[in-house]
C-alpha cells in the first residue's frame, strides 16, 4: 500500500475548508474519484480523492448519520441512513429528494443497487424499496434478535446479520429466506457480512470478546447453506468489500487485512495497520481503498 491519512488537522490544512468532520466517520463510499463520508457529526461530505478536496456537504439528518451509499452515476444520487430517516439525495446541489421512513428505530444499515434500497434497523427488520420510484415493497419478519447489525447485497440477495449472532440470506424479489443460521457464532454480535455469489460463498464475522477484542470469521456455501470453515481471531471485523477475487477487512485493531477467497483456507495474503484503534468501515474501486475510522478517513492505494 501506499497510503494517505486525511485525518481532520491535514485535511483542513490543505484545503482551508475545516475539518473532515467533527466526530467518528462511521461510513465510507467510494466511486473511485469521489468519496463520500457520513459521521456521527450528522453530516455527510463528498470529497475528490486526488485533489484532497471537499466537494459537498449534505446536511439534514437530526441524529448521526451510520451508513451511505452512493447510487445512480449519471443522476449523482446519494442514500444516507440515520435514527430519523433513510435520506435519498441529488449531493451536487445538497438536495434531499425523497425521505424513506417506517422504521421504529435507529437504522444503521443499507445497502443499495440500481434496483433496490435495502436498509436494517434496531428494529430487528428490514426493509426494501425499489429504485428510483423509492416505493416500499416488503419488510422481513422482527426475527433480527438485538437488531440488525450488518448487510450486504450481491445481485438479487441480501445477507443480513443479528447483534445476537444471527445471519440470514434473502432473496430479494420475494422477500423469502434462502437460509437462516443461528448457532455458529453463538449468540455473538454479527459486525459484518459479505455475499460473493460468483464464487457460491457468503462470509460472516462477529465479536467473541468485547474486553479480548476476539473475532471469528465463517465462509458458507450459498447453496447447502454450509458452514465450510470458522476463522478465530485477535481482533474482530467491522467491515468487508471483495473485489479482485480478494476480500478486503476492516478490522478493530486498524488494520487493513486482505483475504484471498480463491485459496482454500481464504488465507490473509496482505495487511496495513493504519491506528491504533477502530476501522469502521472499508470501501474499493479501481486501484484504490478507502477506509475509515474514529474521526479520520483513509485513502490507500494499491501499488
């Protein structure tokens, strides 16, 4: 890697706007040329990765903002998800187009394609809305004990996980259960999952100790619904992102790890520690990673 850390001092050094935000990043999406972060500072940023510069700021959510995504290229379209609303935006002119409600709680996950907006909440349900009319098609059953933790989409399936060691497969038009697992990791909390359906596999990872600061890392098989190997650890995942065949981590001890999904025992192949401290989250495109954690944000790229 060779990496830059945007924390809040550089950043506003080299481009006198203030700082990247006043609190945690807790989400980071990348297009590869702009990157947007969302912070428990209630607002999101847009901002070009080679010229280190802000280019947005959305503002509106009354609560930290946990999740975006950014959809829709040629419409520049932005979706934010927070304790009051599901945000879908036009970020060029700071526009907020559409607010998605019917949640009961704090919604801190959501993922998104070109045609759904899928978000999970501490409600322990969640949600889908088709794009771009934004209209609400189902809601799963309140089966996410403690609320949902973590989602992933790949095609027309959803992976979800539970703060109380749950993980499910959807199959997104249908809104029916493809497989549902709720004893491999134990009650834990589900801190990420990732569905990679060309390679039958779906990867998920939970905390085993919050004080030890172990984690654990299940590979399934999409078709049995098969757990093909259990993966324990010093430090624990918050996030994925696969791309090149390689799944990109993470993790709670600010390292970067990557993992080659193609090796049979989906070995570790690199890694960057960045701080001492959490990654929350981790996105990839073209040549480069994005990552975030506490309140700065990082921009790795890949030699």
């Amino acid at each position: 890697f060779k990496s830059s850390v945007f924390s809040g001092t550089e950043f506003a050094k080299e481009t006198e706007e203030g700082s990247v935000h006043a609190g945690s990043v807790f989400g980071v999406y990348f297009d590869g040329l702009i990157a947007g972060t969302c912070s428990e500072d209630r607002t999101i940023k847009l901002w070009h990765v080679l010229e280190k510069r802000i280019v947005a700021e959305l503002v509106g959510h009354q609560g930290p903002v946990y999740r975006l995504e950014l959809i829709d290229p040629e419409k520049e379209i932005l979706v934010s998800c927070s304790l009051d609303f599901i945000g879908v935006w036009h970020w060029p002119s700071a526009t907020l187009l559409h607010k998605l409600t019917g949640h009961k709680h704090d919604v801190h996950r959501l993922k998104v394609s070109n045609d759904y907006i899928v978000t999970g909440s501490y409600d322990e349900t969640i949600r889908v809305w088709e794009y771009p009319s934004c209209e609400f098609l189902w809601t799963s059953p309140p089966i996410h004990q403690g609320g949902v933790s973590c989602l992933h989409m790949c095609g027309i399936m959803v992976g979800s996980g539970s703060a109380k060691g749950e993980v499910h497969l959807w199959d997104l038009p249908s809104g029916k259960i493809l497989f549902r697992n709720t004893k491999s990791h134990i009650g834990a909390l589900i801190t990420a999952v990732w569905v990679c359906a060309n390679e039958n596999k779906f990867v998920s990872s939970s905390i085993t100790s919050f004080q030890a600061g172990g984690g654990i890392i299940c590979v399934w098989t999409i078709d049995s619904g098969e757990c093909m190997q259990r993966i324990e650890e010093n430090a624990y995942v918050n996030a994925f992102c696969y791309e090149f065949g390689l799944l990109f981590t993470a993790y709670s001890d600010g390292v970067i790890r990557i993992r080659d999904l193609y090796d049979e025992k989906n070995k570790v192949v690199r890694e960057e520690s960045l701080i001492k401290g959490q990654l929350y989250d981790v996105d990839v495109q073209g040549s480069y990673v994005v990552a975030c954690g506490m309140n700065q944000t990082f921009c790795l790229k890949i030699k």
